[in-house]
C-alpha cells in the first residue's frame, strides 16, 4: 500500500518531528490551476510593488530568526548556535540583494527609443525543488528571483525540513502577496515528477543530488521546458607555499566541517604545496580537535548529527575505504565521546597520505571528512582539482593575485575563490560546471533565468 503520509525523524534522538500527509491528486490540481490564474495578474503587477512584497516577506522572517533556527536545528540537526544566522545573514543578503537588481534587470533592453526593444516576460509557474541542508539559503535563490521576475512559484521542499514551506507561506501571507502567487506542495517523488511533466509547470530549479537531477531531466524532457540545476560537489582547496597559513587553516577547517560537512561547495579534498605540508597539517589537525561533538540545541556543540544514519554510514566508508588502500586517519573518534557507530553522530576525521585511488578524495562524501594531499607544483594542483566529475567551486590560497588568476582560468569550476572558500556573493552567479549542474542562480543572470525575451518591433506609418 503507497505511503500517503511523509514522516520528518529529527537527526538529534531519532524521534519522529513532524507528520504531514502527501498531497492528493485533487490537491495538486487545485495548487497547479490556481498557481496559473494567478500568475496571469502577479505579471501585471509593477516590479516596485513586488519588490516591497518581497522585503515585507523577509522582514517578517527575520523577526523569527531565532524560533524558525530552533526549528530548523531540530529537523535536520545543524547546531543551533548557527542555525539562525542562515536567515539572518545568508537568507536576507540574497533576498534583498535581489529585490535591489529586480528593475534594472528586468528593463526593457532598448535598441531604437520607443520602436525597438526587447522586453523580459515571466517564463509562468515556476516549481522550485529545494534540499534540506541549507533549506532557507536553496530555495531563496530561485523562489526570490521567480517571483520577482513575475512568476508564480510551487515549492516543494525535502522531506527533512518541510516546516521551512510553511514559514515561507506564512511570510508571503503576511507580506501581503495574492493568494495563489507562491504555494507549496509535500510530494513524493513521483508526483514530483508528475507534476513536472504538467503543461502548466514553465521551469524548475531543482536543488540536490545528481541522481535526483538525472530524475528532473527525465521528467521535463517530455515537454520543451527549462531545467536549473544545482547538484553538488567535490569541492577542492589550493594552499601555496606563500599562503597566509594561519588563515588557510582556519578557514578550511571551518568549510570542510561546518553544517557537518553537509554542504554541496564544504570543502572536501585540499592540496597543499610541499613546503607547507606539515605545518598546515599540524594545524589543521589541531583546529580540528576543538570542535565539540553532541546535542545540536545545546550552545556548546559546534558539530551536530548528520541528517541521517545512512547518511553518517557513507562517511564512515570512504574513511574506511581510504584507509584500507594507505591513508592514515589522523583524529581518534574516541576523542569525541559522541561518536557512535550506527547514529547519526560522527567525530570529524582528518585524512593524510591520500591520492584518487580512494572515494574520499573522488565521490562526494558528503560530511565531516577531508584529505589533505601534498603536491610539488602549481601544475600537479590545476591536474588534480580538474580530475573530478563535480565542477562546483574551487579555492586558492596564496599572497598573488595574478597567479590566482592564471590558475583559476584553467580549473573546470562554476566558482572560483580566492583567500576564502565559505561566501556565496549574491552579486556573482551561482552556477557550476560538470556534474555540478547547469544554469545560474543569483546576480542579475539568476533573475534573468526566469524570464524569456520577447522582441518588440513597432513600425510607425
């Protein structure tokens, strides 16, 4: 008998969170045909108009940073020391940023005054298919962009966090927007699919994993519709010998663990200039062994559980993977008491004397792991960081700025960094490469890609 309800277990003690049914057929009717009426009127609507909807709706988000971080730390188990702060700062800067490009963006591109001109139209009804490890700071990418370009918006968000559809409900009612104009639908996959292959569905921007993008294209190759697609990474960092050490260590400690290495650019395989080699390790290793393991609604834990236990098993067998074939782990689990086969706790791990023979350092782990890999010169790191399927971000660290940019020009990567590896800049797209996926999200592109142009030829008599 199919499941009609979708059940959200909390990563912090297995217990059941939230129970919400799967929509009915008649439900994803109604959804769909009211989402098309009102798009119709929300394109008529004056982008100035929109954009003051859309700062109404992130004002009230952020009056209840604190309660919807709460929540969110106890559906997908981020600390809840950090959980706040993805509407705080990451979900408000994008927002905004957004809304302030919104009519410069969508201006008419004038080619003769008055007689010629292109102008951007809204693409329909947008369905946006968002993950649950950075719920808030996914799906803001598209929902924004969409609305603001004037499509109306279904969001159909992951079962782990499902809670984050209702808040954004409530918001956009709050702020005012027309019934109609954003919805949200709890689905399975294969009314996902279904409702993909529906003429009234005009793009989706689906957010996740390959496999799970392969099954969106599938869906929307049926009819001659758009598909963004943003599906993960194998992210790597450069580290020069004439890097800031000090810094490189601290902020690639800090990308390859924070959300428990749960994040599609984290940081997941590093390569170091030979030099340097020890002293990063050192302390690296060192950083590492500061983080505290445990309850994520505690204030002292800086680590939390995995989404899953599933999910904690696949780190444990790349580790165990890259072991076998010579790595060396260089943290001891014991030292982190919370760490327990079989739960969703896992200690972060350090992993030296690695190459790509090992899953660690060419599958995407996923979580709280990373190799560090020695190299001799800048051509043996532009080899490496470009033998991976996954072209998401990359990063490098160094003193000189020109040599970042010659070898950045030659890595295969959406995003490149330098002296950094942890900010998405809302005025840049978003976008990768690869198995990384295609199309773009932020900057005045990522509006773009929600409208199609439209020609307007006018001959006077």
């Amino acid at each position: 008998m199919k499941n009609t309800v979708q059940r959200t277990v909390s990563p912090i003690d297995g217990s059941v969170l939230v129970e919400r049914p799967l929509a009915s057929d008649d439900e994803v009717e109604n959804t769909l045909a009211r989402a098309a009426e009102a798009q119709k009127k929300w394109r008529q609507v004056p982008v100035t108009q929109r954009v003051a909807l859309v700062r109404k709706m992130v004002e009230w988000c952020i009056a209840r940073a604190d309660s919807i971080g709460e929540e969110l730390t106890r559906q997908m188990g981020r600390p809840i020391a950090y959980t706040p702060n993805e509407i705080r700062r990451g979900f408000q800067e994008r927002a905004l940023h957004m809304a302030s490009l919104a009519e410069e963006s969508l201006a008419d591109i004038q080619v003769t005054p008055g007689r010629r001109f292109i102008r951007r139209e809204p693409l329909g009804v947008v369905l946006v298919v968002a993950p649950w490890n950075y719920p808030w700071l996914t799906s803001v990418n598209a929902v924004v962009p969409a609305l603001l370009a004037g499509n109306s918006v279904i969001l159909k968000m992951a079962q782990q966090t499902p809670l984050v559809a209702e808040r954004y409900a409530e918001a956009f009612q709050a702020a005012g927007l027309p019934d109609g104009v954003f919805q949200f639908l709890h689905l399975d996959h294969d009314q996902t699919a279904r409702v993909i292959r529906d003429e009234r569905i005009a793009f989706v921007a689906f957010t996740g994993s390959v496999e799970g993008g392969h099954a969106v294209q599938r869906a929307a190759a049926e009819r001659f519709i758009a598909t963004g697609l943003e599906l993960g990474g194998k992210d790597p960092a450069y580290v020069r010998a004439d890097a800031d050490l000090a810094s490189a260590v601290e902020n690639l400690v800090d990308g390859s663990y924070f959300n428990s290495g749960q994040s599609c650019c984290g940081i997941e395989r590093i390569y170091v200039q030979r030099s340097i080699y020890p002293s990063f390790v050192d302390g690296f290793v060192d950083l590492t062994r500061k983080y505290t393991l445990g309850n994520p609604l505690e204030r002292q834990t800086t680590l939390g559980p995995m989404v899953k236990t599933q999910a904690a098993g696949l780190v444990r067998a790349h580790i165990k993977d890259a072991v076998g074939k010579g790595a060396k782990a260089l943290i001891d689990p014991k030292s982190f008491p919370a760490d327990k086969e079989g739960t969703p706790y896992v200690a972060p791990q350090v992993l030296v004397d690695v190459d790509h023979r090992m899953q660690v350092m060419t599958e995407e782990t996923f979580g709280p792991v990373v190799g560090i890999m020695a190299v001799e010169t800048d051509e043996d790191a532009i080899r490496l960081m470009n033998h991976s399927r996954y072209g998401l971000t990359a990063s490098i660290w160094t003193k000189d700025a020109e040599a970042a940019l010659r070898i950045g020009d030659r890595v295969e990567t959406g995003t490149w960094f330098m002296n950094r590896c942890d900010y998405l800049d809302p005025a840049l797209a978003w976008t990768g490469v690869k198995d990384s996926g295609r199309g773009c999200t932020l900057s005045r592109l990522g509006i773009e890609a929600f409208t199609r142009p439209k020609s307007f030829h006018l001959k006077l008599a």
